[in-house]
C-alpha cells in the first residue's frame, strides 16, 4: 500500500525526487506509528477503528464555511484584494464536504465575483480593483465550483482570452498583472483559467513549457 501512495519519477530519478520519495516515507512511518489501521475510512463514530483517526467536524465545518459565504467578521478586512479566493476557498471546501448550499446564496456569490470581473476581461481582487492572474484564477474556478447557468454565464469568454493574451511575456510566461511579476504562478493560473473557460488556445500556449522547464530547479 505504500508503494502505491508514493509519488512517481517516472523512471528518470533526480535528487529532488529522491528527497520527495524520503519525505513521504517518513510521513507514512509517522502515520503507522501512530494508527494501527492507515487506511482512509468513514469518521462515521460506529466505524471500525473510528476512535484511533482524527475527526474531521464536517457539519461545524458546513456551518463555519456558510457563515463566512454569508458574510466576513472585520478582521478579513486585510484580505480586501483578495476576495475571490475568500469565495473560492469557500466555496470549494464545500464542494469537498459535498454540502448543500442554498441557491440564492450561490446566486449572491456568482453576482459578487461578476462584479469582480473587469470590462477589459480578467478579475480583479475586488471590485474596482487591477485585473490580476490570482483572482482571475480564483474566480473562474468558483464559478465553475457554483456550476450553475448563472454562475457559468458570468466569465467574459472573449474578454478573458484578451486579458491573458495581455498578459503574456516574451518569455513564454505571463506577468501577474500590468507591470507586475513573471513568474511560474502566473503560467498556473493563466493556463488553468483558460482551461476551466474553455478558451486555451495555441497562442495562449506559445512557449509556455520552455518557460516553465527554465525554471526548474535541480
């Protein structure tokens, strides 16, 4: 069972996969030391060996997670530019709790990241802000985790392809925003937001893995 929870080299071992390999052997030494059963099994109470693994509060967290949907307390208030991650993380932690959320809430969440989005395409980390690579990313990721027609009908397709194609480097990378960082985040969330909105096309993609192989480390 080990074996099969351990990362992969493909068949080309480098020092860093060495280390990945010693890292997640330790971690699931670790873990067998400490349950005498390691396998991943329902936190239902009446489970066998449920009292020996970590309990995972899911209806707490349900409701912590709606609450905050609903609204912040005024210590987020630092995370102002970054409000579609708030939304995203949100709302993708329960997607991963497969909760129900009540659709005019989701509703609520889609029309506020729609006001997030920026008439040049692209999001920004809040309303009125600079169209940036992260909440652009966020946002297209919590909308597509919303699902809904709404939700999906939101992402300027064609204004989101321009906003990328703005964005790319000669380098092969992207810059984070106008006058910002190149940088491999940027390829993340470029790539990934275009995928997600179905606008991924070879000119977006130009120099992307040579860029991305450049900055690979030992």
């Amino acid at each position: 069972m080990a074996s099969a929870l351990l990362s992969t080299d493909d068949g080309f071992p480098t020092q860093s996969s060495r280390q990945q390999h010693d890292t997640e052997r330790s971690v699931l030494e670790t873990i067998q030391k400490n349950m005498k059963n390691p396998t991943i099994v329902d936190l239902d109470s009446s489970s066998p060996g449920a009292s020996e693994l970590p309990v995972l509060h899911r209806e707490k967290h349900i409701s912590f997670l709606l609450e905050g949907l609903e609204q912040l307390s005024g210590s987020y208030a630092c995370l102002d530019a970054s409000r579609p991650w708030l939304c995203y993380w949100i709302l993708h932690s329960l997607a991963i709790l497969d909760a129900d959320v009540p659709p005019a809430l989701l509703s609520r969440a889609a029309k506020f990241l729609g006001k997030c989005q920026a008439s040049s395409g692209g999001f920004c980390g809040g309303p009125g802000q600079l169209p940036h690579l992260a909440p652009t990313f966020a946002a297209v990721n919590a909308l597509a985790t919303i699902a809904t027609p709404e939700a999906i009908a939101i992402i300027d397709r064609p204004a989101l392809l321009s906003f990328l194609l703005s964005m790319k480097d000669p380098s092969g990378g992207f810059t984070m925003h106008l006058g910002g960082e190149v940088d491999v985040r940027g390829s993340y969330c470029a790539l990934n937001a275009a995928f997600i909105a179905g606008v991924l096309t070879p000119e977006l993609q130009q120099g992307c893995a040579d860029y991305i192989v450049q900055c690979q480390t030992y």
